[in-house]
C-alpha cells in the first residue's frame, strides 16, 4: 500500500494560508485551490480570490451566489455587472453598469432596458452611450435608438420588406466577403473563377459547395460562351438557387387545430428565447392566445427571460422553479392550454450539449408527454441555430437530431454574421428546410425565410 505525505504547501493551503493557495494556483493545481477557497470563503481575502476564480472559469452562478452573500466588496462594478447580467438579475445589473458609466457599460445598462421592456429608460441610457461613443462604434449605437425611437413611435418609418431587411441583415457578409463586388467590370478567366471560391469558402458556404459551384460555372461559361462577369453574376445567383432547392418552408400551423404546440431547441446562447418571445408578440399580434412553457428548467436565467418576454408579447407563462423535471412543466402547460382554450403553445427546452445523453433522453420524454396529451403534436419542432457560428453549428444540430425529429430551422443573429453563406451549408447538410431568419434586434425582425430574397440579398 502507497501513503502520499502532504508538502509543507498543502498544509498551509488547507489552514486557509493564502499565500499557500495561491501558490497551488500558479502551479495548476485549479480544483484543489478552488476547494480550499470554498471551503474558506468566510475569509475576506479568500473569497475575493475565489470570485476572480468564477470569473476567469465563466462560472456566473456560483460568483453569483457569492455576491448575494457578500455584497460589494466582490470585484469591481463592471464584473459584478456581468455577473448580475449572466444570473439574470438585470435589475442589479444596470445599477452596476450605471455606476461605471463608460460607454460600454451604458450601452450594456441601455441594451437590457430594451431588451426588458423598459424602452423609454433605455432611450435616455442608449443617448447617453452615444455621446461617449468611439467613432467604430457610433453607427451601432445611432442604430438601436432609432429601432427604440421607432418602438415607441418617435419616428414614422416605412415597413420595409424581407429583400431590405436581408440587405441590412447580409451587410457583416457583404462587407467581409464582397461577393457582389467580385463581379464589377471583371473579365471572365481563370483568375475571377479562383477568387470567387476562395469568397464562397469564406462566407462559409463550404469547401466542397464552393468547389463543386465554382466548377459547374466554369462548365456553364464555355457552353454559354459567357463573356461578361454581371452575366456571370446572374448564372451564379441561379446556381445558387438550386442548391437552395427545398430549403425554403413555412411554418405549419394547422387550422382548427386548438391549440398548435411548437417545440424549440437549440443550444444555450443560439437565440431560442428571444425567438420564441419574438414570435409571441407576431401570434399575439394576429388575435391568437399563446402560452410560453419554460422548460429549460436548468438556468434560472432562462425562466426570468422568457417571463420577460411573456410580458413583453402579452402571452401567459407556464413555469416552475429552477431545477424541476422540464417534462412535467411542460405537461403542466400544455394541460393547462387545452382547458383555457389556448391557440398557440410555445415550448422553450435546454440546450445542454455537454450533456448529451441526458439532453437527448429529456428531449425525447418532453415529446413523448405533449403527444400523450395531444398525440398530432407538436406541429412543429423547429431547432433555432445561431449564424454567426457559422457551418459548426451542423454539429450541434445531429445533436439534436438524434433526439427528435426537427421539422423546420431557425437561423437567428444573420444581422451579426460574415458568415451568411453557411445557410447554404446548414440547409444542404441536414435537408431540414428554414424556416424562419433572425435579421435584426427588432421585435420585428423575425422573418419567413425565402431563397430568392436571400440570394439577390447575398449577392448584391
């Protein structure tokens, strides 16, 4: 049998010897400094020393905890502001973010106003973001106070249409990628051939898409004997197109169905919450009756902020507290929409993957309790996907797949993305339609998903 003698370290560092503690820190040994700071936290000095740990770790809730019960003396404003934000809290927040008053913390504090509801609040913080505002970043600024202005009805604006708003929404690609550009006054040869594959892998269209595309045009113009690149230009938008075939659906909404259940996943951060809430307030908007079902159980964050957007959309909430099985939630919701006479069930789920197994089971479970109550349901299971991730998200998605069938995509963040040619990947890859593309922060700003709008957008 092998006895370990602890150093001379080890025991100063269980004694709760900073010092010590630290010193196993410099020297990687992460897991055991942690413990013996939790185990110590009573200690002032140590408890800073493990908040700074939760931060550098990303671990919001349990620097969270620590707050909650030590108060102000943790870290400094704009820490305490992100861990207040991450946890939920947008309350405590914004009155860290406030104090600090640099541009980055107002147009923080300015953006979670918004985002809650509280527009005319976020108005007066966003305008003072802006006075303060490096150049880079001014048209940003200028931009979300008129989406706020124009919520509150400051200012008269045309609806625009999907094709305008896919313009705003492809710029980051644009601007990146310049796939327009490439085909201005150019002479159809070899070299205009290499670089627009070289553009289409970068905007994330993919290796073998961009190769196969590149190769097929190169076949098109010699039989067509094309001599201009704008006629060129048209050949690719086409080709494009049909590499787009099926990948354009709607959202299935089966009339005198009472009520219709839409189940969401996706990973946490991909934009599911927002989606849902934002689809709310288009249901609400129709005359229909919607509940939101919070059954990403798991963050506490993920409740709040889907109460935050029932409010916001005017739907009712079905929800439990953190930690309760996500199935029984979502029975609970769906029982409750059928006797009230509920139109529309939105279901939001977690989004674990690191889980796997467990994420896949719950998944599976939550289906199986919706159809044991509504056995035509859900009517749609659509998996909501973030753009600016780009062709990784495809991984993400067999995930999921494995769990359920999805019926429809959702590609959120397309305003935030030089990545805009993986919907032609993701669709291609996992022969789900899109269904709908996030296009901007507006409540407004959720939209049908239509291949030719998308193409001339790209490509313009």
């Amino acid at each position: 049998m092998l006895f370990f003698k602890k150093s001379d370290l080890e025991k100063k560092a269980e004694k709760g010897d900073k010092s010590a503690i630290l010193e196993l820190l410099r020297k990687g040994k992460k897991d055991k400094a942690k413990k013996l700071l939790e185990k110590h936290e009573e200690d002032p000095d140590l408890r800073k020393v493990l908040f700074d740990l939760y931060l550098e770790e990303e671990n919001y809730l349990q620097a969270y905890r620590l707050l909650e019960r030590y108060g102000e003396e943790l870290g400094s404003a704009k820490e305490r502001a992100l861990v207040y934000e991450k946890a939920g809290n947008y309350t405590k927040a914004i009155e860290e973010y406030m104090k600090v008053g640099d541009f980055e913390s107002l147009y923080r504090a300015g953006s979670i106003l918004y985002a809650t509801g509280n527009k005319e609040k976020a108005l007066e913080v966003l305008e003072r973001a802006l006075k303060i505002a490096p150049p880079t970043k001014r048209e940003e600024v200028e931009g979300k106070i008129y989406q706020v202005k124009k919520e509150l009805g400051l200012v008269e604006e045309k609806k625009e249409s999907l094709l305008e708003k896919l313009r705003k929404g492809l710029k980051k690609t644009k601007e990146s990628v310049e796939l327009g550009v490439i085909f201005r006054g150019r002479k159809v040869d070899e070299e205009l051939f290499e670089e627009l594959e070289e553009l289409l892998v970068r905007a994330d269209m993919g290796v073998k898409t961009a190769v196969n595309l590149v190769e097929d045009l190169r076949k098109t113009a010699i039989r067509k004997n094309i001599k201009t690149s704008e006629e060129l230009k048209d050949v690719t938008k086409e080709k494009v197109k049909e590499l787009l075939k099926g990948c354009e659906g709607e959202l299935n909404l089966p009339e005198g169905r009472k009520p219709v259940v839409i189940l969401f996943l996706g990973v946490n951060g991909s934009g599911k919450t927002t989606t849902i809430g934002k689809l709310a307030h288009r249901f609400g908007g129709e005359g229909k009756k919607v509940m939101l079902v919070a059954a990403d159980t798991f963050r506490a964050a993920a409740i709040e902020q889907l109460e935050v957007w029932a409010q916001r959309s005017g739907a009712d909430i079905t929800k439990r507290q953190e930690g309760a099985d996500p199935a029984s939630v979502v029975y609970e919701g769906v029982e409750r929409a059928i006797k009230e006479g509920y139109d529309i069930v939105l279901v939001d789920t977690a989004g674990r993957l690191h889980t796997k197994e467990p994420l896949i089971r719950e998944l599976r479970k939550i289906k199986k309790v919706i159809q044991k109550l509504l056995p035509e349901e859900p009517s749609e299971t659509l998996l909501v996907l973030d753009a600016t991730v780009g062709q990784n998200s495809i991984q993400q998605a067999k995930v999921f797949k494995e769990a359920v069938d999805i019926s429809g995509i959702v590609i959120t963040k397309l305003d935030g993305s030089a990545k805009g040619g993986a919907v032609v990947a993701i669709c291609r890859e996992l022969g789900v339609p899109v269904k709908l593309v996030g296009v901007g922060e507006g409540i407004e700003d959720l939209q049908p998903f239509k291949v030719e709008d998308y193409v001339e957008a790209l490509f313009e």
